[in-house]
C-alpha cells in the first residue's frame, strides 16, 4: 500500500487503478488491472510508468496496432490531455475496450502524485459496433434498387419543409448532389401545376398514415417524370416526417400506351374484317346473275368458281365472329 493510503475498495472496483508517484514510478496497482494483465503489484512496484507501459500494456495491446501513442508514455506526473480507448487481450476475460486516462492528486508527501485509469467501456463498444452494423445494413438497404427514398420533414399544416435523407437512386434520378438535395425543398421536385394536388394528398397523412399515388416529378434539368410514389408518415427524434417511395413508372406508361394503341389496331382491322365479306359478295352476285343467263360450258365454269367464292367468303363471317370474340376477351382483360 503507497503512503497515500489507498481504500480497500478500490479492489472491489471493476476498472484498473494506477497510482504513480511524483517521480514517475509505480507504487500501486488495485486488483482489476492485476487482472487485465495477470502480473502482480509487487512486480510493478517502483517501474517507471513508461515501461509500465511499454512492458506490461503494450504486449497485451489488441488496438490500436501501433502501441501507445508517444505522448502517454511521460513520466510526469502531469498527465497527457485527452482519453485514450485501447483494446486489450486481458488474462482473465479476452478482448477487453478500456478507455484509459491520467490526472493528478496531491500525495501524503506533499508532492503531486498521479493515478491513471483503466476505466472498462467494453460494453459500449460492443454497444457502439452493433449501433455501426445497424447504420451499415440500414444504408446499404437505403441505397439498394430502383426506387428513390425521400425522407422530409412536414410543417404543423402538413406541408413539405425540408429533406433530411435522400438516397442515390434520388440523386441520380433528379441530377442532383445529396447535398444540393439537402437544401431543396421537397416541393421543388413537384411540377408547379401539380402542387395543389400533391399538397391534397399529404394532408391525408394525418388520417390515413399511409398514401399510395401517381404523380409527376421534375428533375433539376426540367425532365417530367411519371411516377408512382408511396408515402408513409412516421416519428422520428420526436419530428413527424415523412418517408416517400418513388418509382419511376416512364417504362409502364410507355408500355401501356403501346398495349392500348394496339388494341385501337385490332378492333379497327375486326372492323373492316366485318365489311370485307359485304364488298365481295356483292360483285359476286353481279357476276352468278349475268352467268346465270347463259348455259354455256363457261359460264358454268363461272358458276362453279363463283360457289367456291361464296363458301370462302362464309369462312371469312364465321372468322370475323371469332375475331370478335378475341376482341372481347382482349377488352376485358387488356382494355
């Protein structure tokens, strides 16, 4: 025990004690840092706190690989400034975060003494890598797909103020920089006659919490671009705010604008499908008329051909009302 008198308690503690004497030296260590090391106090009483910790802190050192820095390894009972969080491989427990430190007291000997922790933090660290893989898997979740995240905060009227997050898709789809992004208002990105509409359907967030919508978004070079966004309202460090989906629907839009102009096609080509039988039949029955006045071995021959026309032309009315059937089924499901 130093001449300072250290309480018993201090080996009930779970974090390390050093006390160093005015001239830098060793003169007591509490049982936690006997434990952290697996040395003894006599076998440090009288080391100079440098090899201290040089000799029984650096090799048990996990992080930071480089040692201790060299502004910690002062003898002066003055010490260093700041904390230091260091990893160590401790001889009872394994992998161990201490977050060490020094600061000075007067000694019994009238002399400025000083007493460097070891102060576990083993918990918050695990704490603090868990918390990392959490932001690490939300953000790669943020930023994966197709579909622009929004994230905005709401005023007490529920109008749009500022965003808070943007994801790349959003950054990339719009033209602008996350930080430009930042600075805009969500209303920025709305085309100016379909504020009132877009504004119509955030106040329904107060009831409905949740939206679905289609609506147009304009990117910072002027492009109109169709979308559907989905917007959800929710709390957020106490602020209401909401998070909007926003997939770009141009290709859908497209493809449905294909599908109806080809079902316009069908139903025109059924149409005249439908008179075709009409513009042959009434030639024809000229033709059997005038061959029918005759009995000749042509106009036979005519007659003959003009009954295979007829049959052909009966074929066409029983296909026309199977086209037409096609462009019922084709409305109903397609149209």
């Amino acid at each position: 025990m130093p001449e300072t008198g250290t309480s018993p308690l201090a080996d009930l503690l779970e974090d390390g004690i050093c006390l160093i004497d005015a001239g830098g030296r060793v003169r007591w260590i509490n049982r936690a840092l006997e434990e952290f090391f697996g040395i003894g106090r006599d076998e440090v009483d009288g080391m100079l706190i440098a090899d201290f910790l040089v000799q029984v802190v650096s090799p048990a050192l996990i992080e930071p690989q480089g040692g201790i820095p060299k502004d910690f390894l002062s003898p002066s009972p003055t010490p260093p400034s700041g904390l230091l969080e260091i990893r160590i491989a401790s001889h009872r427990e394994g992998p161990l975060w201490v977050e060490y430190s020094g600061r000075p007291f007067p000694g019994e000997d009238g002399r400025v003494w000083r007493m460097d922790l070891f102060r576990r933090i083993n918990r918050w660290k695990v704490a603090e890598h868990h918390f990392m893989e959490s932001e690490e898997r939300y953000r790669l979740l943020f930023n994966k797909g197709n579909d622009a995240v929004l994230v905005f905060s709401l005023s007490a009227d529920r109008v749009p103020e500022r965003f808070l997050e943007v994801n790349d898709i959003a950054c990339s789809r719009f033209g602008y920089t996350r930080q430009e992004l930042l600075e805009l208002s969500p209303l920025s990105l709305v085309p100016s006659d379909m504020i009132g509409a877009v504004l119509r359907i955030l106040k329904r967030l107060s009831t409905d919490r949740s939206v679905v919508y289609t609506s147009r978004q304009i990117t910072k070079g002027g492009l109109i671009i169709p979308v559907e966004i989905n917007s959800s309202l929710f709390s957020m460090d106490g602020e209401q705010v909401v998070i909007s989906i926003s997939r770009d629907i141009s290709e859908r839009e497209r493809l449905e604008s294909l599908k109806k102009n080809a079902l316009q096609q069908i139903g025109h080509n059924i149409e005249q499908f439908a008179t075709l039988g009409d513009h042959i039949r009434n030639p024809l029955a000229v033709i059997v008329g005038l061959a029918s006045l005759e009995e000749t071995a042509s106009s036979i021959q005519i007659l003959e051909a003009a009954g295979l026309i007829d049959a052909l032309v009966t074929e066409l009315d029983r296909g026309w009302i199977e086209s037409e059937n096609v462009r019922a089924f084709l409305r109903k499901h397609y149209g």
